[in-house]
C-alpha cells in the first residue's frame, strides 16, 4: 500500500489540483470512480489568515471520503506556515506547497512556479511549513523556470532535506504553461535523487499512459488532471490496469452523460443553482466533447440557467444518437 507519510492511500491514482474545477463535487466523484486520493484547489495562505468566506468554501471537505490534500500558495514563509496550521486545525490530513502553478497572476507575486526561480526561499516555506504542523506535507513542482531548467531535481533533494513526505513532479517548465510535452525522464531522475514518495504528472490521457510513465520512471504513484476533464472513468480505468492489470473498455455516450447530469446534481447541492449551472459549463462541455452534435448542443448548455435546461439540452444528445 501507498503511504504518505503516516497516512495510507489506497491505491497509485491520484486526481490532481485544477484551480475551477477540483472542487467538492469533483473531488467526491474522482473518489467514487477510484482515485486514491484528491487534492483541493489551491487555496490562499492570505485567504486563510484573514478567514475568507469564499477561501473556507474551498477548504471545506465535509462530506467527503478523505483523505484530501488541501493545497496551499503564497511567498512568505511565515505566512505559509501560519496559513498550513489553519488548514492542520481544520482538519487536513495532507498539506501540499504550490511550487507549479504557471498562471501570471500567481507568479507575479513571487508564488506558484516562481519559487523554482528561488530555491532559497522555497527551502525556508518547505522548512515552515513542515515545523508548524504534525501531518505530512507534499510539495508539487514543474522541472523549472524554462526548458534548459531542471532546478526540479534539486527542489525535490530540499524537499526530503526538510521532511517532506512526497513530492510531485509536471515535468514541464513553467514558460510551457500546458504546451508541448512534459519530459517522463526527469521524474525518474528525481525518483533516484530522493527516498521519499515520488508522484509523476503529465501527459496521462488514458491507462496505458499511466502503466508507461511507472514502468519508464519508477514513480510510486501517478497523478492526473486534464485527461480526466468529462472522462472521471479514467480514474477507474487507470487503477484497474495498474492495479490488477485489467483493462477496461472506455464509457458509453450514455454513461458520459450519466455521469454529466450527477455531477451537476452534485454540484447544485453544495453551491445552489444559479452558481453551479453557471460554473459547470465547463464541466458538460468536456463530458459531450466529440459526441455528434456537440457543438450546437455547447452553445445551447452556455445560455442554460436550471438544471432542467441542461437535463433538456442533453436530451438532444439521446435523441440524436437513437435516430442515428
């Protein structure tokens, strides 16, 4: 079995942190369809320190199968570690440091993927961080600033300097943002520098890319994020393969839409109608994408204000497949 830290994980599949969209109803279903563990959105250590509404909202994980790893940002060590032991008395199991995100709002004050850039200062909120609470601590990472940058392979050494129990690696720099390719050799590069739990991340779009990236890097778990937008069956597909070496055929139109119309289901329990059908555009965008049809029905989904709308909207897509 998987451990992080002292707690267990019950298998090598991970959902990762998307900012917008791994909130409570995501995280509650990548459980349900087999991921061993979730993360948050990334969440303030501001935002915690002066007990934000809309900041507690993410850190909520009542209801929820656990363990999740609540993921936190910012650039000043004190603050990161006053705003980890806000999440430690919430009651996170985990806590995981930001050191990845590449958005220029986030790295523009010095946060997210902008610590690779200084190594010193990310040592010192690593440091604070793991002295200022007793559950384990994670940190995710790209490979670097840019595509000559591997400071990945000394970030993960401070890491397990420190005490941190895992790392994460998206081997792509941060000035690729989600372009090209994300470079597998240096996970296993950073799987042979450190001893502590290595987590691989990038480029996972279906099962068999996730048996690849073990068997090429030795990681100890796999994590992922965008190839299970509108497909979370992904996440049951990957832990059957990794686990018991069987693979499972992918989801039918009709179990996509299904699984389309639970989520929004679930997301209107915890943020009420008018927030989830806006915020869940998204979602039932990639849960039709490639469907015949598709491209109107989007259209019609982005004007869609109830969720009787959207169950309408959907419709068509049965419709159009039983006359086909």
């Amino acid at each position: 079995m998987l451990f992080i830290g002292n707690v267990p994980i019950e298998n090598r599949v991970i959902s990762a942190p998307l900012a917008g969209v791994t909130d409570k109803a995501y995280r509650i279903l990548a459980r349900d369809f087999g991921a061993g563990l979730v993360f948050s959105e990334m969440i303030s250590d501001m935002g915690l320190i002066y007990q934000q509404k809309r900041t507690a909202r993410i850190a909520d994980t009542e209801d929820e199968r656990g363990p999740v790893v609540l993921q936190i940002f910012g650039s000043e060590p004190e603050h990161m570690a006053q705003g980890a032991k806000i999440m430690e008395d919430m009651g996170a199991k985990i806590i995981d440091i930001n050191m990845g995100c590449p958005t220029p709002k986030i790295v523009k004050n010095g946060e997210g993927s902008a610590l690779m850039n200084d190594l010193p200062r990310a040592r010192q909120i690593i440091h604070q961080v793991v002295q200022a609470v007793s559950i384990p601590v994670m940190v995710k990472m790209r490979r670097g600033w840019n595509d000559e940058d591997t400071s990945c392979i000394e970030l993960a050494g401070i890491a397990e300097q420190e005490g941190v129990s895992a790392v994460t690696l998206h081997p792509r720099s941060r000035m690729q943002f989600f372009s090209g390719h994300s470079d597998w050799e240096l996970i296993r590069l950073v799987k042979q520098r450190v001893h502590i739990t290595v987590i691989g991340n990038g480029d996972i779009w279906k099962a068999e890319d996730a048996l690849q990236m073990v068997e090429e890097t030795d990681c100890d778990a796999v994590m992922i994020g965008r190839g299970a937008l509108g497909n979370l069956f992904l996440f049951t597909e990957t832990v059957a393969l990794l686990e018991e070496g069987i693979r499972i055929p992918p989801a039918s139109t009709e179990e996509r839409l299904q699984l389309a119309i639970r989520h929004l289901e679930l997301a209107i329990k915890y943020k009420g109608e008018p927030v989830a059908v806006r915020e869940m555009r998204k979602h039932l965008s990639w849960y039709i994408k490639g469907m015949h049809g598709a491209a109107r029905v989007r259209e019609e989904l982005n004007r869609a204000t109830t969720c009787d709308q959207i169950q309408c909207i959907l419709s068509q897509l049965r419709d159009v497949r039983s006359e086909g």
